[in-house]
C-alpha cells in the first residue's frame, strides 16, 4: 500500500500479443473481473499500448 492506494490483483499475461482477442488475454479478463469485484478505482498498465494499440478497442 503506498499513499492509501492498495494493490487488489497484479495479473500478467506473459507471451500475449496486444492485438489478441479477449479470450485469448486471460490475465486481461482477470483484472477487468477484479476491477469490479475490488470495486477499485484505478486500473494501472505498463504502457497503454499494452492493452490495445487500436485506440477505439482501448475503450
């Protein structure tokens, strides 16, 4: 915990491409789970082409 922030769910997915479909991104779909499970406000990434590099497929 670091400045009351608390860290819910470190999820990886080692060796997954960004343009990966979703099904294929499980450590993706676990931390969108946590987000709302934790009812956290804060999603934290690396680089945020690490989610999507398609602008419209971040969202």
């Amino acid at each position: 915990m670091h400045e009351g922030v608390r860290v819910a769910v470190w999820c990886i997915d080692h060796g997954v491409r960004s343009v990966s479909p979703m099904a294929e991104r499980p450590a993706l779909r676990a931390a969108l789970v946590a987000l709302r499970q934790d009812n956290a406000g804060v999603f934290v990434v690396a680089k945020r082409d690490r989610i999507a590099r398609d602008v419209v497929l971040a969202l």
